[in-house]
C-alpha cells in the first residue's frame, strides 16, 4: 500500500491530480483510512493505463469511457457472454481523436491562408463561428465537438 504522496513521487504527478483521478471514479477500490487514501497494485495499474492513454493522445473523458467499457466487460466474460472488447472501444476513441484533431489543423490551414490572403482576419472572424463555407464550417464544428 502507498500513500498519495509516495505515487504521486512515484509518477511524477502532482497530488491534485490523483486526487482529481479519484474524484472522476478511477480507483473504486482505493482504500481509505480517515482522510488518508492508500493505493494498492490495482491502482497503480490503473494510473499507468490512464497516463499510457492520455500519451495517446486521448481526453480524461474519453478514457473514463473506455474504463467503463472495460468494467462492464469483465463480469460479461466471467459469464462467457457476449461483451465489448475494450481494445476495440479505445481504437474508436483514438480514430475520434485523431480526427478532431485532423479537423482542426484542416480548419487552421484554411484560417491561416484565407487570412493572409485577405491582409487581415477581420472577413473570418465575420464569419465565425456558423457562416463558414459549407466543407469549413463542417470542419470547424469537428474540431469544436458539434459534430
């Protein structure tokens, strides 16, 4: 067992972070004594896995969303029944990622160019943020999550 500090000098990771981890549900099984929380192996676990994913490029939310995917399978394949497989989730969760991503730098190009071309931003910023060009404003919601 280890205290938050001891992880938190184990990880590298600011003690408000953990605690922020523990607060969005990642550790339900985090032990605690008064106000002392103690990680055992599982959460250490768990922390590498949600560091692993956020290196990848994921949001907290997208990886909560795969840690529900992956408790709901557990009891499933206990049963032999049917179940979600998680790495198949977080490759969905990735492509979402990479291509919100993809649409922003798409939508910057076009910003940057549009901008230069007219000497100023002032025509872009009229047209922000619904009165875009078709294909643009379809990228530029990706990019903000509308879409």
């Amino acid at each position: 067992m280890y205290t938050i500090g001891q992880v938190s000098a184990m990880f590298g990771l600011p003690v408000s972070t953990l605690r922020y981890y523990d607060k969005e549900g990642f550790f339900p099984n985090l032990e605690r004594k008064g106000n002392i929380r103690y990680f055992s192996d599982n959460e250490l676990e768990a922390l590498r896995i949600i560091e692993c994913l956020k290196k990848s490029g994921l949001e907290i939310k997208d990886i909560k969303q795969f840690f529900s995917w992956y408790l709901k399978a557990a009891p499933a394949m206990k049963k032999g029944k049917h179940y979600l497989k998680p790495e198949n989730q977080l490759l969905k969760l990735k492509s979402r990622s990479f291509k919100k991503t993809l649409s922003l730098l798409k939508f910057k190009c076009w910003y940057y160019k549009t901008a230069t071309k007219d000497g100023n931003e002032d025509a872009i910023n009229a047209m922000l943020p619904d009165k875009l060009p078709k294909n643009i404003q379809e990228l530029y919601d990706k990019w903000r999550g509308c879409r």
